[in-house]
C-alpha cells in the first residue's frame, strides 16, 4: 500500500511525486511514455529550444545597424533538432533523477483504476491510500475531411500537430497553421522566422482570445510577414491545400505543404477507468474542487486533466496543494495571479486580469499603459520600430493590482514578479515603492503604474 | 520662488523634477551638461548599448551547436558607437519631453548654492522654497604617476576612465583595467567579448566585493579569458604599461594599449555652495537621513552625491522619497531590498543580504543553491558548460526571505521580482505558493526556494 499512487509523469505527476517523496510519504509514479510528459517530450521545453535557436538566427542576420555583420547565415534544421534532443534528453534525466532522489518507485505503463484504491498497470495491481490522477491531456481533433495526423496525400499536404512537427527534419516552403491560440502562433512565429511562408487559419474573430485584446492586436500587427485569417471555418484538407470559408463566407484554399493543427487539447479522461472509481468527469475534464480532490475521496486530479488551466506550471502548483491537502496541510488552488507566456517573437505575458475582463467583472478600474520604447534598455537593445507595450490595470477603489500584460522583449523571465505582486496582493502604492533595477526592461512595469 | 529647485539632471535630479512637476508643483531643474547625467550619457545606458553588441557578436559567432552557422562575423566598433549615440541621443529627449510634459524649467549651467533658498546659475539667481541637490559623482582619481585620465605617453598606453573609453573608435589589442569593481568588470568583459586581451589588476582579494562570495569566484572563473589579478596594487603608469606589485609582493607590468581607470566614484560635493548653505557633507557625501533631509530644513541630498547607495535606480526612489517628504506625505528610503545588476558576460544579479553579511548579523539562517543547469529554459538556451547559479538566503525562525543571488541568462531582468519579495518582506512559504511561468529561467528562483 503506497501512501500516494500517481498517474501521470508529466509536470502535475512528476512534481506531486517529488513534494510527497520529499515530505516521507511512499510514492508509486505511473508513467505510460517518457518522464516528462508531453510538456518536457514534445511540447513547452521542445519548441523553446527551436524558438531559441530561431531567434539566434533572427539576429546573426539582423545586428548590422549595431555594427555586427556576417555572410552567409544559415540556418540546418537537423542540427536544431538534435540539439533540441539533447536538452529533451537531459531533462528526462533529470526528472528520473528527482524522482531517485525523493524514493519515489517509477513504473512504467498505462495506469488504470479498477476501484478508489486500486491501479492496474499490465498484469500488476497497486494499491494506494491515495491516488493523484495526472494524465494531462492530447490535441483535439479537427473533425473535417482529410485533417488527420500523420495522413499524407500523394502530392498533398502533411498533416500534423504539434507532436509530429517537431520531429521535421526539412523546412518546407509553405506551412499553414490551424488554430490560431498560444500553440498554433507559437509555431507560426518559429518557422516565419526561419523563412518558411505561414498563414493561419482562426474560427474566432482574434488570435490568441485569451490575451487582452489591444495587447493581441500588437501581435497581429507584429507578426506582419505572417498571413492571418480570423473568422474562418476550416471545411477540409484536401490535396491543394487547407479548404476554407473566409470571414466574409467567400471559399478560399490556402496552399500547404504542411499543415499543422493546433485546434486546442482535451483532457485524457477516457481510459483511465474513472467509471470504476466512481470519478465524476465531463467533456471539459474530471471535476475538482480547490484542494484539487475530485468527488471520491483519496482521489485527486492536478494539470490538464481537470481542465481548470491547461499550463504546466498550473499542473506544477495543483500537484502542491493536492500533495498539502493529502498531508493534512491547509491550501487551496488559486487562479488569479497564474501568469502565462507566448513565446512568440516578440514574446508577449501576462497575469491577472485583461482590460475586459476587468471591466466586465463590474470594478472600477484604472488603466495604464506605455510603449516599450519609453524604456531605455529597450531602446538600447531593439531596433528602431520594434514593437513593445506594457499595459497595468488597477482597482480603482481599493488600488490593488489587477493586471498586468506585456508585450515585447525577454518579458517571460519578467512576468513571474507580477504573479508575486498580484499574488501578495499589492497596492499601487506599495508597488510604486519596490525598486527595480536601472537599465532594464522590468523598469517598464514600474513606470506604467505610475502612469496609473 | 519655484516650490522646488533641483541641482543636476542625472537620474535623481530628473525624476525628482518629473515627480514633483507631475504633483503641480513648480520646478526649477539645474544641468551644467545634458539631461540624464552619467547615467544616460556617460554611463548605465551607452555601455548596455555596447554589452548588447558585443553578445550579438558572440552569438553570431556561436551558435553553430542549435544549428544556426556564419562566416566571416565582423564586429565594426564605430557602427556600435553610432547606435550608441542614437540609442542616447533618443533617450536624453526622452528626459527633456518629460520635462516639458510636467512643466518643469530646465536652466543649462552649474548651480551653486548662495544661500537656504538660493541657487546662483552664471548671472542669474533663482529662489526656491525646496532645493534637491542631485550632482551625483565623479571618477576616482588613482594617485600614482601617469594615471591622469587623457594622458597618452609617446607610444605608451592611453589612459582613460568610462567616460573616455566609452568614444573609442578603434579596439585596443590590450586592456588593462584598473579596479575589479563593477564598472571595472562590466568594460572587461566587454572588451573581452570583442577580441580584446583584457587584465584586471584589484587592490582587494577579490573582484566586486559586494558579490556574495561564492558568486564572486564563479563570475571569475567564468570570466576565463580575463587576467585577473587580486590583491595587487598599481604603482604607477609607465610607457611599458601598468606597473603593480602582486598578492606575492613582486614588482610586475602589464603591457597595455589602453588603461581604464576603473578605482570607484566620488560624490560631487565641491564648488556646489555647501558651506554658504551650511550643508553638512563628509568625503562620503552630503548626510541625509531617512526622507533625504539634508541637516538645512529645506535642502534634500538624493543620489550619488549623497553617498548612500551609488546606483541609478536608487538615485530615483531617493527623488521619490525627497518628494513626497516635501509634499508632506510619509515616506522613507530603504536599502534592504535594492537590486543590483553587474552586466558581465554572463550577467549577475542580487538582492537582500549575501550569506556572508546575513551570517554576519548574528541571524539563524537557511541557505540554498541550484546549478541554472537545474533549469529546463537554461538548457535549452545555453551550450553545456555555460556557468550559472541561483543562491537563496532566508531567516531559519522568521522564515524570511532575505536574499537572491544569481549568475547566468539574462537575471537582470528577473532581479525585480525578488526586490517585490523582499520589499513585501514575503515568507518562504509564501514564496513557494506563487506561480512562476514555465518554461523560464526565473523558476530556478522558486525551486531554490524549494530547495531550502
């Protein structure tokens, strides 16, 4: 009988089995693939290492106007790509190694529930006092004609997601990206800035709904070799290309050499015997309340799965307060102040609320923003016309900070400080007194807010 | 009568000018050069324009592992020092348009003190009811033979300080630089990361000794290239070069082609009208308590001039400070949640106290330490080998968190969140439960916290 039982070794099962390790407790970690999951496998820590090497690229062509010049820059795909195993490869290894240290027993297979105790893997059974399940979630399917991964038509387009795009080892001309969310312009951005034409393909009226929305017009406007189409229903792949109805209901055909779908992911609910646990679960994931225990007591559903906030480092803190919880320790899962990056070029963050949605939960608020050339260490460090915002929203009654949104930069490595500020719940007040250091582009987070 | 006049228009001077002028007050601002002061002119801001060059150059050069190859990459010093100009050029009208923006009047000339509530400027006398003195520092002078800044022997070294360098149209093949303190180690990698062969040549027993120790000897170490040479003191500057007497005591020359002067700054207390006022100062700068109070009711002392803490960004939460004490609003300087950046190739970053200084107070303390090659982001971005780490230090019965020192990616802009923190005075506790975006280098933060 293990303490906890873990499904899942991705990031809500791998670091749920790390913390109990740490904390004493027996811990049996299913995995059915990789450590890792598909985060570390073929998701966030893949695509940054090529968006890396793509940015390298950028700006060995780039740098004149600074004095540095070279012939010939180019760019081998198949090189990426191994350097980009090497860093999967080493992660992997490095979550094996957490999981040595902290004691925690790894099995490798499929994890499935036969009763509220009780885990099959193969012919073995496991039994544990708790169960955490962590089995995250796949890429939705396009459900028209010929949008199958892995099809490839005579002469057709290459039909893809995520997982199968990162294991490219020639660039092709011409990529067409459904799906026009953090995943799907992620990809767009990457192989525009490695010279492949991009067109995206959006059902929505904006890309990315979930940025706020000035914020997803700069990106727009940023990505300005990229061919953007919202308001369109995608009909079907078919040899010419992705098949179409434009915004204006007109059919169009978007050629491609490959096309990548990116229409969302859905939780890995099914088969994981929720039905014999007695585990509520709905389309939208397994139901969970903020202790992240879903209706049968003992078991709990941290990261993607549960469908509250499809990010790994959501699945990172979900798996801590279920691990809290189980240990008797008083936590609960709180949503706003989750900070989240597209890692686009440029990047754009954010945490807290958008402009919207702070205007449309009924506060009053205070807006604020600057371009980032209001900065100096932007100036310095980014050709004339790059774009950059930085846009703050505040409480107007109570001056807390609500949000605060960027776009431009290495904001990524800035974002996380606001997730500390809205978390502890700052005043504008008390942020206008925190000292930022002189030159850096976090300073543009300071000066908006004195723009409040 | 303006209600405040400042004196200087470095980083202190101009926000206090900003600040005051945005509250309505009426504001004289005094500035013998150009808006923005060292810092933007001579300082923080041209040498980041040249640090950023010089990593494009390196980049360029070294990427070939993620896939991305050049030949022939070319550096061209005077393009790099155009961009420089530009990039000061911009931002010294960035400053005037704030000016203007919050109707403050700008005075060209040095203002002297004539009395309490008179600044004399060339012929004219200006009355205000306030006076902020932000004259900020100068250069060290080294006092051994040949170390005059401007002085270039018949084929011996020029001798510079960052002012004189920072217009160099042509790259030394030797540098030799003189003072292992920050502006000392920042040109040094500089110069280093362009091809140049760069000596060190400190008094102390160690570079940058407000580093936490241990990230000392690893920016040493990393800085492998780099000659340097601890508790050694120059005797004099000769036409072979910098002649020192080593840790051991023995006589030795450093050939150079160039030496800059790097041994510390001085506040600018003389020839500003301190004794007509009655302001107390002292070689270490004008005294001033917590509100930035001069001991003359109505005279303020903010930035370098007061010797407290020489950074830009300090310089500007002191004219906040200075403000809003005239403005009648209750406020105070604290220096315990200052951030600091040294911008070396690879870049280091703190906040809060070192392990040695929190030992040092007597507290019961906690320290924990990860290798940056514990983080996934850092991998992915940097060859093997690449130095890195993040050190936390918090109070074993407070649970406080009192200190983050790092080596390695681009922590300048991470450093911010910590002063959020630490200013916050937040828990390890609390610390833990916050968010951080994956995947980005600033997780290292929170799993070293984890870590303690």
């Amino acid at each position: 009988m293990f303490d906890i039982i873990v499904i899942g070794g991705g990031p809500g099962g791998y670091l749920a089995a790390e913390r109990a390790g740490a904390r004493g407790m027996s811990v049996l970690l299913i995995e059915q693939s990789r450590l890792g999951g598909v985060c570390l496998n073929e998701g966030c820590i893949p695509t940054k290492t090529l968006i890396h090497a793509a940015k390298s690229y950028h700006h060995a062509q780039h740098s004149a106007h600074i004095g540095v010049t070279a012939d010939g820059v180019k760019f081998d795909l198949p090189t990426a790509m191994k350097w980009k195993k090497k860093t999967v490869d080493t992660l992997v290894r490095g979550v094996g190694y957490q999981m040595k240290r902290h004691h925690v027993t790894v099995v490798e297979g499929t994890g499935t529930l036969t009763d509220r105790n009780t885990v099959r893997v193969g012919d073995e059974t496991y039994q544990g006092k708790n169960i955490i399940i962590a089995t995250g979630s796949s890429a939705a399917v396009l459900p028209v004609p010929g949008a199958k991964p892995g099809e490839h038509p005579a002469k057709g387009p290459r039909v893809m997601t995520s997982r199968e795009i990162l294991d490219l080892q020639e660039l092709p001309e011409k990529l067409v990206v459904v799906g026009g969310g953090v995943i799907g312009m992620e990809f767009a951005s990457l192989f525009d800035a490695l010279g492949v034409k991009v067109e995206v393909i959006e059902m929505l009226d904006r890309i990315v709904p979930v940025m706020d929305q000035e914020i997803g017009k700069l990106l727009s406007k940023s990505l300005s070799n990229i061919d953007i189409h919202v308001g369109a229903r995608v009909q079907a792949i078919t040899k010419e290309g992705v098949a179409y109805q434009d915004a204006a209901e007109e059919k169009r055909i978007a050629p491609a050499e490959v096309v990548l779908l990116a229409v969302g992911r859905r939780p890995n609910t099914s088969g994981i015997g929720l039905e014999a646990a007695g585990v509520d679960a709905d389309r939208t994931g397994i139901r969970v309340n903020e202790q992240m225990r879903t209706n049968v007591p003992g078991i709990y559903a941290v990261g993607d799965v549960n469908g509250k906030s499809l990010l790994a480092h959501s699945a990172y803190r979900m798996a801590e307060v279920a691990v809290n919880s189980i240990a008797g320790e008083a936590d609960r899962m709180r949503y706003k102040a989750v900070p989240w990056v597209v890692y686009t070029m440029p990047e754009v963050s954010g945490c807290g609320l958008t402009e919207e949605a702070a205007r449309e939960s009924g506060r009053e608020i205070r807006v604020a923003k600057l371009p980032m050339r209001a900065n100096g260490r932007f100036i310095a460090e980014n050709p004339a016309g790059s774009p950059g915002l930085c846009k703050v929203i505040a409480d107007a009654k109570s001056d807390v900070l609500l949000g605060v949104h960027m776009l431009g930069a290495v904001n990524s490595e800035m974002i996380y400080g606001v997730a500390a500020m809205i978390e502890s719940e700052l005043r504008v007040r008390e942020v206008r007194e925190i000292i930022f250091p002189h030159p850096s582009v976090s300073e543009i987070i300071r000066d908006t807010v004195w723009e409040l």
